[in-house]
C-alpha cells in the first residue's frame, strides 16, 4: 500500500471511529436494553462503481425507545443530541409498508446519520455511513509507448500497450448489470489476473513471436 493509499485508509477509519462514537451516544440515549456488540462499522466496502472505486464504512443498527417517550419525543432528542455535536439535522415524515416514520436526518464531514422512530412501533432504526474514498490510485500509466517500445517489439494489439486486460480495465472484475447498484462478476477473459492475456501484461509483443494471423494486425510489418 503506497502513501496515498495509506493516509485514505487512515482517513477513512478515523471517519469510521467517528460516526460510531456518534451513534453509540444517541443509541445509549435514546433507546432501552442497549447492545453495543451488534454495533460494528467492519470493513469498507465499495460504495459505488466509478473508476477507481471508492468506499465507505457503514453500520446499522435497532433499538427499542422507551415506553414512556413517544416518537416525536425519540426524534426531538435525536436533533438535539446531534446538533450538539456539530451535524447538520433535517426532519421528515416518510410511509413505509402502511408505517409512518419521523426520520431524522444529520450531515456531517460527507458522512450521514439517519434516526427513525414511529408510533406505530417501538423500534428505533440508526443508519450511519461515512462519504467515500479513493482506496487505491488510479491505474498507471500505459505500459508501452512507441516510444518506450523494446528494439524488435510491437504494441500489443490487444491492449494497446496498457498490459492490463481490456474487458475488465485492469479491475478483474466486470459489472453483470450497469449503474451505481450494479453487481460484480469475475472476468472471465482475463480469469481475475487482472492482466492483458494476450501479452501477460508486457503490453508489447516479439515480432519474432508473432504468428501469421497475429501479424495481420500489423500491416507495416508487411513492408519489412
């Protein structure tokens, strides 16, 4: 992991440290019986697919409020708690299956904390995810160049000198379905090796090598 790579973990963390510390203090307010251990921030996961991907931490958990408070009680507490704390607080009426919610809203740092209580039910839901971030940098520079070309070798036809796979862009992994909720599937023309399978991500090939319908890519070559 480079530098770069390293600091957004670290910043990413301390975002993840942040937001449960937060959600630990209107949890432990605002509802009874509380169970810290199903609280838990994990791993960041991909928050979306853009290139390179970015990723957040996020966690969720439910509580009961109190017998005695009501939900507007349960969520006037919540946009106190958190503007105390510096966040940014909206409030909402939203229908779900035939239950009316009041849902707290809070914004802080690109995180996001959600606090939704009714009267239709005891239970109190607590949705929290910190803003994403670039893990990894983006991907290298080509490989080769006609420049940069090796004395008896061509572009690799099939990446262009990039030496990563083409079908996957270097990820090992395509999308099955397109948009921001689209699900991964492994690349099977690469096998997940991330690289060109042509040239093993050389991105340059040895004209010596090449076989005749190889060098149909290459018209120039003709001419020698």
């Amino acid at each position: 992991m480079d530098g770069t790579s390293r600091a957004a973990r670290e910043e990413l963390d301390r975002l993840g440290r942040s937001l449960r510390e937060q959600m630990v203090v209107l949890i432990t307010d605002l509802t009874v019986r509380v169970h810290l251990r199903r609280l838990s921030i994990g791993e960041p996961k991909v928050a979306d697919e853009s290139d390179p991907s970015r990723y957040r931490c996020s966690a969720v958990y439910q509580g009961d409020r109190p017998a005695s408070v009501t939900a507007a009680g349960t969520a006037s507490r919540a946009v106190s708690l958190l503007r105390a704390a510096g966040w940014e607080v909206t409030v909402s009426q939203e229908d779900d299956d035939g239950l009316l919610w009041t849902v707290v809203v809070a914004h802080r740092d690109g995180s996001t904390v959600r606090v939704l209580t009714s009267d239709d039910t005891p239970a109190v839901a607590f949705r929290g995810q910190t803003r994403a971030l670039v893990l990894h940098p983006p991907e290298p520079a080509p490989e080769r160049t006609p420049e940069t070309l090796t004395p008896g070798y061509v572009l690799c036809y099939e990446c262009d000198g990039l030496g990563r796979c083409p079908g996957c862009g270097g990820r090992g992994w395509v999308l099955r379905t397109p948009g921001p909720s689209g699900r991964r599937s492994r690349c099977a023309e690469c096998a997940t090796r991330k690289v060109c399978p042509i040239c093993r991500g050389a991105g340059q090939l040895a004209i010596f090598d090449l076989s005749t319908y190889q060098r149909g890519y290459y018209p120039e070559l003709e001419q020698d």
